[in-house]
C-alpha cells in the first residue's frame, strides 16, 4: 500500500474543518508533514509537524498529536492555524499557488515524508466564496468596496463590514458572509483606490450613503442590515449604530473601543496620532484624546519594537471628563448588539471597552439582545478560522510601527473558531427576531 493523505473536504470553505488522515507508512514511523500556503497578500506560510504512524501505518490527525513541530496536543487544524511567516519564502514555496483575488481560493499544499522513504502530497483548498456567490465592485458616489450576493435567490438580509486602521477593503471576509446566506458589502473608507490614504477626517455621511445603496441595491429581506467591524471598524460599528439607529438593525463589534478616538497611528503623518479620524455634519466628532490630561505616550514610544500599546488606552480612561465627552451614545442603537473582545488585547484594552458597553446598554434597559463573548487569552487579531495565527507582531500597515497583538497562536486560533461561531448563531437570532417584528 503506497503512502496517501486523505483531506475531506478536500475543497471547501475556510471556516470548514479538514478531516486529514496520513495512511500507507509502517507501523511506528515517523512521519513528517509540511502544510505551505500563500495567503491573499501573497505571503508565504510553513508548517511541519512530526507524528508517530499507528499499528495500521496511519495517522489521523484528530486523534493524534504531533510528537514535535509547531504545535502541541489533538487538534485535526493544527497544520493550518500552526503555519509561520516565511519572510524570505525561498523555493520550496514557488510552487504553492497564490490566491486570485482578495477573496480568492487559498491552496494549502501538504507533503507527508516518512522516515524510510514513503512520501504522499495532496491539496487543501479554502474558499472565502461559495459556488455560485456573485461579486460586484462598488465605485460610485464617492463609495468604495465590493458587494457579494449568495447564489441562493433572494431577498437575502444584508451585512456591512468594515476593516479598522490598515484601511482597505475585507473582501474576503464579506465573501465568507455571502457564502453564508447574507448580502454582504466589504466597504472601504481609507487605504484603497479612490479613497484617502489616511483615517483623518472621515466623514460619517459617507457611511450613511452605503448604508442607503446596500438597501436600494439588495432590497434586504425584512429591511435587516447590519454593520460589522473590527478594531477601528468595530468603534465605527457602534458609531454608526448609534448615529443612525433606524439603518442599522443590527451591531456585531470586533474588538472595539467605547469611546472615540483620534486618528493614532492611522492618520496623516503631519497630523499626529490626536487629529480627528471622524466628522458629522462637516465637524469633528469628538475623541477621548482631545485635551486628555491622563494621556501619556512616552513610555510607549521609548519602547523597542514590537510594542504593546494597550496601556496608553488604559491610562487616557482615567480621565472622567475626556471619557464622558467622547463616550460613544450605543444606547441610542436600535438593534441586538454583539460585542467580541480579548482579555491579552495588545493594541488596547477591547475587554474593558466591550464590558462598558454592555454595562451601558444593560442600565439603559436595552430592549434588544445584547451579548458579549470575551477570550481571555487571545488578542487583538479575531479572525474568521482556518488562518494562520502565528503571527502576532507585524508592522501597523499606516504607521510602520511594529505592534503586538498579544495571545498566542493556539489562543487566537480557538478564539477565532468560537468567535465565528458565535457571530454566525448572532446574525440568525437577529435576522429571526427582525422576521418575527416584521410579521
């Protein structure tokens, strides 16, 4: 019997888990196995982990662990999640195919090597879109993105998602929305063509027109559409949510803030880290730096790179009246609210900022679901599951500097798992309790 890897699926969505099974080695080998992909960006990824084959020559990854490699214990997904930057790739990764697209296919390829020879390859393949999924560009009005439409006949409810300071637009995660039965527009509003380069002066009108297109375009199922972001898209979530309650059914923050802030290490280099990121009505909204008299930087900048940042946030919360003025109104949303955070938060303290919202919407007596799922060791970086998450310092794709998010890969990755999950659960209560009102 020749060497063999069994991936089922073999094809699939990338939140789909892989059942991976290594067969056809001798009793007791080990059994080295190399995962390489290339991600959207175009980087390279390397995993090897070593197992031990069983009585019957096999290895079957979920119920296995790897006896050394990139990580430790049973986990069916290690080889995936376990993958490591390669900053200099080198050749043995020319041959793994780049995705197409931002929301194209990635292709992880796996080699398994015996000890006495044996050798098997086979591919896994991780679609942000499900067959049929439509995509079309978004460049009108001043508006910037990318709509994508399930392949099942509408009307579909609809999402808005939003990145947060690297700018740019999450096609990718807009299509894995789509691929779940939602009209979803990945809406850029910095950091990609057509669009400023820098959060500074983003006016909110410019969401409240996409929130206007989405529904005269898609016509949602029960009018239900809700916003989601992360980090700066999630302040921006409930920012929206707040300011425009009656377009905005629901709210699903990623690691937000409660307050507002300035445009820190997204804006214009000329500006400084205080200047305005948003305005309403041609003024400024106001942020919790402005006159911040518990603001203190200098023990961050001194720091050797990477940075951990969070506790320059943690101080600027001392000052009551900067707080107060800059405290984002959520009580004002009109919809059920999910807020996701992170407890080793490297960027700033999302636990803290999400258990103030929902302390504020409970005393508020909030008539909407309002529910808050906190990772205690994970960070900044939530995800959709099936990516690497090794990578936990990398330079802020504005600044240059190089943060850390903080957690650990093995905390990242089962936040992301039980993160999307719970969004995917949100989303259908939501989109249900909105049929139910509309009945």
């Amino acid at each position: 019997m020749s060497a063999a890897i069994s991936v089922v699926p073999a094809v699939g969505l990338l939140d789909t888990p892989r059942h991976i099974v290594l067969s056809g080695f001798a009793p007791g080998e080990h059994v080295s196995l190399t995962a390489r992909s290339r991600q959207a960006d175009g980087s390279a990824w390397r995993s090897v982990n070593t197992y031990v084959a069983d009585a019957r020559g096999a290895i079957d990854l979920d119920r296995q662990a790897p006896v050394s490699g990139s990580y430790a214990g049973v986990d069916g997904q290690g080889p995936i999640w376990s993958q490591a930057w390669l900053p200099q790739p080198g050749e043995d990764s020319l041959a793994v195919p780049a995705p197409e697209g931002l929301a194209g296919a990635i292709t992880v390829v796996l080699q398994a090597q015996g000890e006495h020879g044996a050798r098997a390859t086979a591919n896994l393949v991780q679609r942000h879109a499900a067959e049929g999924v439509v995509r079309t560009p978004l460049s009108q009005d001043g508006l910037v993105g990318a709509l994508f439409t399930p392949a099942t006949p509408g009307p579909h409810p609809a999402i808005v998602f939003l990145n947060g300071s690297g700018g740019g637009v999450n096609e990718a995660r807009a299509a894995l929305f789509a691929s779940h039965g939602y009209a979803a527009l990945a809406l850029g509003y910095f950091g990609a063509p057509g669009l400023p380069d820098h959060l500074s002066g983003i006016p909110l009108e410019y969401f409240e027109r996409a929130l206007a297109w989405l529904r005269a375009t898609v016509r949602p199922a029960w009018d239900f559409v809700a916003v989601s972001g992360i980090s700066r898209g999630g302040e921006l979530s409930l920012l929206l949510g707040s300011e425009y309650p009656q377009a905005v059914s629901a709210v699903v923050a990623y690691v937000p803030s409660s307050v507002v802030h300035g445009v820190l290490n997204a804006g214009k280099p000329e500006e400084g880290r205080f200047a305005t990121a948003w305005t309403r009505g041609g003024d400024a909204v106001a942020h919790v730096w402005e006159g911040n008299a518990a603001q203190d930087w200098s023990a961050i900048d001194s720091l050797p790179e990477p940075r951990r940042q969070a506790q320059a946030f943690v101080d600027a919360q001392r000052d009551v009246a900067a707080v107060a003025r800059a405290r984002i109104p959520v009580e004002r949303i009109a919809g059920p609210v999910l807020l996701l955070s992170a407890g080793d938060d490297g960027y700033w303290p999302s636990s803290r900022y999400a258990e103030d919202v929902a302390r504020t919407l409970t005393r508020a007596q909030h008539p909407h679901a309002v529910t808050h799922l906190d990772y205690p060791e994970a960070g900044h970086a939530l995800q959709a599951p099936g990516v690497p998450t090794t990578r936990i310092a990398k330079p802020h794709p504005v600044s240059g500097i190089v943060l850390t998010g903080g957690g650990t890969p093995l905390a990242n990755h089962r936040a992301n798992q039980a993160s999307w999950a719970g969004v995917l659960d949100f989303l259908k209560d939501a989109v249900a309790a909105r049929a139910r009102q509309a009945a």
